[in-house]
C-alpha cells in the first residue's frame, strides 16, 4: 500500500478538495475561515497551501460565514455545501446558532471548529472552557445537539473514518444536515502515513430511494377515494429537483397545490393550480380549500405549526394525511399514511399508478379573489402615510425580473412575502423560516448570490435584524457578490411589539422609542452601509422606492436602500 506523509490538517483539506457531486463539481465549494487560536497553525497552514484548488474566505463573523455557507447549500438544493472553520472558544460558540438553523432546515454544512489539545500538556489553553467534573467536555460539545454528526479528532488516523462519515451524512437525503469535527489543535498539526488511495476523487450519489410497494398501494387507494385533495409542497420538492415532476402531476390529476415558506417556487405563482401560501401566513385561496380537503398529501415537509395552524387548518372531520417524504420521521408525523421515498421518484411513480385519474379542481374564484387582494395590498400607496411591508414588497417585486432570488429570514417580512411575493422561477423565493433567524438575512443573501451569480439578489430585511448581523454586507463588496439590501426601518422589533400587543400586553421593550433609554435612538443605516463599501441611498416614498432599485440593478457593487415603513 502506498502512504503518503502529511499532517492531519493538511490530510483533511486534500480529502475533501476531491470529494465531488454528480455535476462534475467538487461537493464542497471552499472553507470559510476566521483564524485565531485552534485552528491558525493547522488547518490555516493547509489552507493558505491549497491556495484556489480549495478556496478559503474570510468573513467578519462566524455565525455570518456559517449563514452564508448554510444558505449557499440551500440555494444549491443540498447538491453542494462549504466548509467553516473557527477558533476555539468564542469563534466556536459563535457558529452554534448557525448549526441550529442548518439542523432545522435538513441543509450540509461542514463544521470545523478548533479544539482544546489532546494531550493536554499545556491546559487550560487561552479560550479553553474547563468543566470541573468532566474533563473531556470543551465548549464544542454545545455543537452535539444541532448536529446531525459530530466527532472530536484526538488523533490523525481518525480522519480515516470520520471523513467519509461526515460526507455520508452531508449527502444522505434523508439525514441531511451539519456535522461537526471539533479538531483538536496539536492533532491538527501532526504527522501521518496516509494511504493514498483515501485521496482518490469520490463522487457523492445522490439517492432516490422508491417507495416501498404496500405504502405506495395505499396511497393511491387514499388519493383515489378522495374528494377533496390537496397538494402541500414544502422543501423538500426543491431538494429533490421535483419542481418539474410536482407541475406535471398537478395537471395530470388536477390536484391542486399550496405551498410552505421552504416550498415557495416549487411551482410558478401564475400557474391556475398553485394556490399560494398555506397556513398561519396562507392565503384565502389555499387556506379555503385546505379546511374542507379530505387528503391532505404533504410532499417534502414536516408539517411546521405555521403551516398546519397549529393542527388548526384542516376542519374536515374526515381529513387524512398523506406524507411523501424521504425522511421516516417526517412522514409519520401527526397519523399519516407513510409514503417513505424520494420526492421526485414517489410523485413519478404515484402519477403512473393513478393513470387517468383526476380530482375536482377548486373553483377559479378563490384564487382569482386572493390575486386581486395581492394587487390591491402592494400597490403603490396614495398620500404622504408611510408605507407598509406589503406596499415596500410591491415595489421591489416590479423592480425585478422573473429570475430574481428573494432573501428574508426573521420579524413581519416573512410572512408577507410568504402572502404576496410572486415566485416566477424555482428557487427565486428564499426565506429561513424553519428557524427563523435573525441576522441570517444579508449574510444569506451573500451565500444565495454565490451560489446564482447570474441571477439578482434581493434582500428584504428590517432594521432590528439588519442591526443584529449586518457585516457580511462589507463582506459581499469585498469579494464582488453583489446583493441589493431593501432595509425597512420601523424603528425597532415591531413584528414582536405586534404580537405583544395583540395577546392583551402593553407594549414594552420593542420599539426604539419606549424602550429605557437615556439618549434616543438616532441610526443613520446609509451612512452605516455606506460605510462598509456598499452604495447607499434613503428613500421618503415607494415611488422613490422603485427609481432606487433601478439603479441598485445597475450598479457595480451591493446596494442599500433604505425606507421608513409602518
């Protein structure tokens, strides 16, 4: 067997430099890094050797490059993913909240965060956390909880199987998720005889498990018995590339189609058989029809409270659910009927199975009523009032083409743009609202824009999240992915001043102006982004609105635009 002699960090970037997908391309797309203690010697000497074969970036956060790198997997559908790395201690714990939010929304990231020394010689190490009755807990095992695997590297030979573990998981459908190698500093630069057949080129399969006949069977006996079915398109139809496969079966059956935050897109919002958004943030349309559906056929979701009203939607009494899901435990969410397989293989082999079978369609009406609602909420308002979220999301929707990609995350905007932004392509609609997090928005934005450098970027933010995490906009100007960042300034959390005033509690410790101060609150967001390298201008209307998005198209570099709403 032929060996080659290469530390472990240095073992561990040429690994994963020739893991590649199904496309040709490499599965990990680079590493985001900030150095400092636990990861600098190491893994930043294998890096700086790897040079463009395996690019390394540098952010302003750790949370903000795990943002990016999560929303980077989700904007490729789960078909590529990046690597993050941090130093011990506070680097690390800053990217537990990132793998929480990768962990929730079943999207690969690879976590590398620096460890404590394994032999332990020079303890406590700067940064080190100390737990007195265990001494074999660091601050990475925070990490275990929100990863889908997690290892800590106390020697080199462990690479052997922890790797390809941790590629396993990343390209598992079913077990998707972020793993985590916490990698202990000193191993990090220690000596190995690797076997040089480790490093051959891999590619990552990605498995369309069928579905298994007897579930199959009766899925089709339940949708055949139905009256009423409708489709409920959630996530998992993107990770799949199922968007295809989901409008034929639609129109060859007639079933109709409502979709989930994560499944915005899956079908194009002018087609007669989408529905619009269900649930909690629904439209009348879908939500219409979903009460009186006697199937429910779940495709790729988990069946999230605002999707389902907190089990609050669906007031058939006759009601079943169908789940087609890749992953067990969603699909036996809540009774289902299981239907366990691949999105895009179980809608392909369901459709041949019905053969010519086709439900009731829903009355045009309701959708046509919620489409002239759409209109009406986000024209262009009459007056000197300031304008409202749905007035601000009309103005960029016509300030953009059908390719356009749409990033939010957290506050009011969410549920808006779940309601009345109009998704014309597949993946043009990319909201984080499985964990729904704040500061994931421009971050992400710069993440999405990687990954469709030929498509327009549009982050929708409001300034309660934009002050949580803004800087990977600085980032964005530095590494030329141009985002155009629309900042709402309602002067504080207003979507949570909403609802604590709508349960019967006074307003308090939300908005700017109320919450104990000694001098108000006077943030200048253009002179902030404009500061960090973006063009910035403030807007006073939403005609202005729609001038300054016509020049953030035409710029060269990200662009804010920032606007007073109510």
């Amino acid at each position: 067997m032929k060996t080659i002699r290469l530390t472990a960090a240095q073992a561990m970037v040429r690994y994963l430099s020739n893991q590649m997908n199904e496309d040709g391309e490499r599965f990990l797309a680079g590493c985001w890094a900030i150095f400092g203690h636990g990861n600098v010697a190491g893994l930043g000497e294998a890096l700086h050797a790897a040079g463009d074969d395996f690019p390394t970036w540098r952010g302003h956060n750790e949370q903000g490059m795990a943002h990016a790198a999560i929303a980077y997997a989700k904007a490729s559908n789960r078909r590529r993913a990046m690597v993050v790395t941090s130093s011990i201690g506070p680097g690390a714990l800053n990217m537990v909240t990132a793998a929480g939010l990768a962990h929730v929304n079943r999207l690969p990231v690879l976590f590398l965060p620096g460890d404590v020394f394994a032999n332990r010689a020079p303890d406590p190490v700067l940064q080190q956390i100390e737990n007195f009755g265990d001494g074999t807990i660091s601050a990475n095992d925070c990490f275990k909880p929100v990863s889908k695997y997690f290892d800590r590297i106390t020697r080199p030979e462990q690479l052997l199987s922890a790797l390809p573990r941790a590629m396993a998981t990343m390209t598992d459908p079913a077990e998707c998720g972020p793993v985590t190698l916490a990698f202990c500093q000193d191993v990090q630069t220690e000596a190995f005889d690797w076997p040089e057949s480790f490093f051959d080129l891999k590619v990552w399969h990605q498995r369309r498990p069928r579905p298994d006949l007897q579930e199959l069977d009766a899925a089709i006996a339940a949708i055949k018995s139905a009256k009423n079915p409708l489709i409920i398109a959630g996530g998992g139809v993107h990770y799949s590339g199922a968007s295809g496969a989901l409008r034929t079966f639609a129109e060859k059956h007639g079933i109709p189609v409502a979709e989930t935050q994560a499944g915005k897109s899956a079908l194009p919002w002018d087609h007669p058989l989408n529905l619009g958004s269900i649930g909690v943030t629904g439209s009348s349309a879908a939500n219409a029809v979903a009460e009186k559906s006697d199937l429910v056929i779940g495709i790729g979701t988990r069946f999230q409270d605002f999707t389902t009203g907190s089990w609050s939607l669906f007031k058939n009494p006759d009601r079943r659910i169908l789940a087609l899901n890749i992953a067990a435990y969603d699909s036996a969410k809540h009774n289902a009927l299981q239907l366990v397989a691949d999105a895009k293989v179980g809608l392909e082999e369901l459709s041949a199975a019905l053969g010519d079978y086709r439900a009731t369609e829903p009355d045009a009406a309701l959708r046509a009523a919620w489409l002239d609602v759409v209109e009406l909420a986000t024209a262009a308002p009459e007056g000197n009032a300031l304008p409202t979220d749905a007035q601000v999301i009309g103005a960029v929707q016509r300030g953009v083409d059908e390719n356009a990609i749409v990033v939010c995350a957290a506050g009011g905007l969410p549920g808006e743009l779940h309601k009345l932004w109009k998704s014309g392509k597949p993946n043009g609609y990319h909201v984080e609202y499985g964990f729904s997090c704040m500061g994931y928005e421009i971050a992400g934005g710069l993440g999405v824009k990687m990954a469709h450098p030929d498509r327009d970027v549009v982050v929708m933010v409001g300034d309660g999240s934009y002050m949580m995490l803004n800087s990977e906009l600085a980032t964005s100007v530095m590494l030329g992915h141009k985002i155009i960042v629309v900042i709402l300034d309602n002067r504080g959390y207003a979507c949570i001043n909403r609802l604590q005033i709508s349960t019967g509690a006074e307003s308090f410790n939300n908005l700017l102006d109320t919450a104990r101060h000694t001098v108000p609150s006077d943030i200048d967001f253009t002179a902030h982004a404009g500061a960090m390298g973006a063009i910035a201008e403030k807007v006073s209307s939403i005609a202005e609105l729609e001038e300054a998005m016509q020049r953030a198209r035409a710029a060269d570099r990200s662009y804010a635009i920032i606007i007073d709403t109510d």
